[in-house]
C-alpha cells in the first residue's frame, strides 16, 4: 500500500484536504533537526496550517514562540496558550484594537506586532495607552521582497522616534525575504547573505545606540536553512509542516515531506482522453498556471482547465479510468488551499480516523 492510501477512502466526500498525521509530526521534528534541536531558533509562521491541533503539536515538540498574520490566528495561538506570538502584519484601522482585545483577553500571550512607519506606530501606541497596555514590536525591514517594510537604512531613526511613543517598545526587526527562491543551494545562500548582511548592521547600531539586544526574526520556508546557520536569528518557515510540489521541486534541498493533500473523483469521462473531476478552483490554490495540483496515484494526468466545481484533465486513455475513481493530490501551493477548506481529514495508519477544524481561516473567532 502506498503511504498516501486511504483504506476507508469511501467514507470521504470529495474534494476534501486530508492530513497525514504522522508526516506532520515527522516534518517538525525535521524542522527541529535543522537547529540542532535549539527550538528557540524557531518561530514558525501558522498560515499555513491554520489548525488549533496542528500547532499543539509544534507546541507538544517544544516550540513555543510562532508567528502569524491575522487576528484569527492570533487567537488560535493564544486560544491553545502558545506564549509569544508575532503578527507580523501591520495592524492598521480596526485591527490595532483587535490586537489590544486580544492581549486583555488573554493575557497568558505575549502578543507583537510588525511596524514599518511613524504613523501607524503612533495609532498603535493611542490605541493600547487608552487600554493602559504595553505593545511590543518588530520593525519591519524591506530587504528586496518590496511588499512591505521599512528600507534599512531609515529604520534607524524610526527606531528613535518609536522609541519616544508611549504604550510601544521595540524590541526587534522583522525581515521576510520571500522574493529568495533559487533553487541553487550556493545562490540562495548568497542573496540571502547579501540581503541579511544589511539587517545584521542596523541590528548593531541600534544595539550600540540603545544599549539592548535585539530579536532578530527572518526567512520563510526556502530560506530557513540559511538562516538556521546563524544561531542569532528566530526563523519563521511556515509550509514546512505540510510541504507542496512548488516547494518539493523547487527546494530539493529541503527534506520536508507531502503530509497534506486533496482527494478528487472522476465525475465524467469526456472522450478518449479528457476526464473531469470534482477538483474545482474553490478546493484548490488557483493562483498558479496549470498544472495546480499533481496526482501520486496518476501522474499522467494532466489537469488543462478549470472552472468553480470541476478540473479538466487530459489522459492518455481514458478507458483506464472510470466515475467515481479517486485521486490523490498534492498541490503546488499547499497555504491559500488549506484556507479554502472549513475542516480536514486525519489520517494516521492509512485510515480516516479524525477531523480537525480549520479554525482561522475565518477572519474572526471571537475577536
């Protein structure tokens, strides 16, 4: 039997996401290999995984600090006690006052935020002196990915005006290097040293100026190794605990494993070779250009279009398939398909034996 198998396959509707459980567990104690089991260099990123029992188990591996970046998942952390979480999202608007319902309501959290200008951290710092709070935050460094960030070298003097807020303290730098993909091991090294090289000089003139060491946090999934290396810096790779085909073929230096996929039927056999399943692009990520989804159990076929509720598959023939075959597959970005599913299945020893609520896909829990 193959180790994706699902002996009671038939008790699962499909599509649905399935999770091995026993692969999930292999993945973070990998993770934690990959510190030489120093869990205080991990701070791994939840929007990937989104469930409450999934991140208990990073907990029940020692990990205790995480980062996030809705409110939702803020809560799902603090929901299962975990004591240091980032948001590494600036919150702005109504956000910076969920934040600041979220430390009152739970207070065995220690909750940051990411900030990247004087205005947002002024708004941040009204918010929580009103509720008498204490924020802790993490400059947010542009070090090429320009998404978001501050450039390095005018963190410096956002540092000195922040500083100067009440209800605020910054005690370190954020730094998402998600633009750093190579495959080769070598130039990936090399432009996430050169991207870090700026970091690591900020990060000493203000621990010169300020007389306090800062907390350095970094890297995501393909640059997690590097950073692994340099035992002062928090790392925070998130797919890692259910891995993807993007991330399998792209970082074949990794030595994550499949632990999430989704399960598809034939529903129609068009002609001779086109096929379609009930893998529409509301049950998998479909930001991609085909193929999204690769199958273990068929790899020849070929997913060519797609619509709400179906995927359109050329086969080689397709006599060899029949209505209500199932299909296993792994999709090539695992994070915004977990997102599209209200609940997953477990699976341990080939069998469906649990569900797990996917709990901060929903924008609000309580807060």
């Amino acid at each position: 039997m193959n180790w994706f198998d699902i002996k009671n396959i038939d008790i699962i509707d499909s599509p649905a996401l399935v999770i091995y459980k026993e692969r999930v567990r292999e993945n973070i104690w990998l993770l934690k290999g990959m510190v030489n089991d120093n869990v205080a260099l991990l701070r791994p990123h939840v929007k990937t995984n989104k469930i409450t029992e999934v991140c208990s188990m990073m907990m029940e591996a020692g990990i205790t600090k995480f980062k996030c970046a809705t409110i939702a998942e803020a809560e799902m952390l603090a929901m299962i006690k975990a004591p240091d979480v980032l948001l590494s999202y600036q919150p702005v608007g109504p956000k910076a006052n969920r934040l600041a319902a979220l430390a009152e309501k739970y207070p065995a959290t220690i909750f940051s935020c990411v900030i990247d200008n004087m205005h947002a951290a002024e708004h941040l710092s009204n918010v929580f002196s009103e509720k008498k709070l204490l924020l802790t935050v993490f400059i947010d460094l542009n070090t090429g990915m320009n998404r978001t960030g501050i450039s390095p070298a005018y963190a410096a003097q956002l540092f000195e005006a922040v500083e100067l807020l009440p209800a605020i303290k910054v005690i370190g730098l954020h730094a998402y290097d998600g633009h750093i993909r190579d495959t080769d091991v070598d130039q990936r090294k090399h432009n996430v040293d050169s991207a870090f090289s700026k970091v690591a000089i900020l990060a000493a003139t203000i621990e010169a100026v300020a007389k306090k060491r800062l907390i350095i946090v970094a890297g995501g999934s393909p640059t997690f190794p590097v950073y692994a290396e340099q035992k002062n810096v928090e790392c925070s790779p998130g797919t890692f605990v259910f891995w993807d085909w993007g991330y399998k073929h792209t970082m074949p230096d990794e030595p994550f494993e499949y632990a999430a996929l989704v399960i598809t039927r034939v529903i129609s056999i068009v002609d001779e070779h086109t096929i379609t399943t009930d893998l529409g692009h509301k049950s998998v990520a479909a930001e991609n250009p085909f193929p999204r989804v690769h199958f273990l159990n068929a790899p020849e076929v070929t997913p060519i279009s797609q619509s709400e509720e179906h995927l359109v598959a050329k086969v080689p023939d397709s006599r060899l398939f029949k209505t209500g075959d199932v299909l296993y597959g792994v999709p090539v970005h695992i994070c915004p398909t977990v997102a599209l599913y209200e609940k997953v299945i477990v699976i341990e020893n080939n069998m469906a034996v649990d569900e797990w609520k996917v709990i901060s896909r929903d924008r609000k829990i309580t807060v």
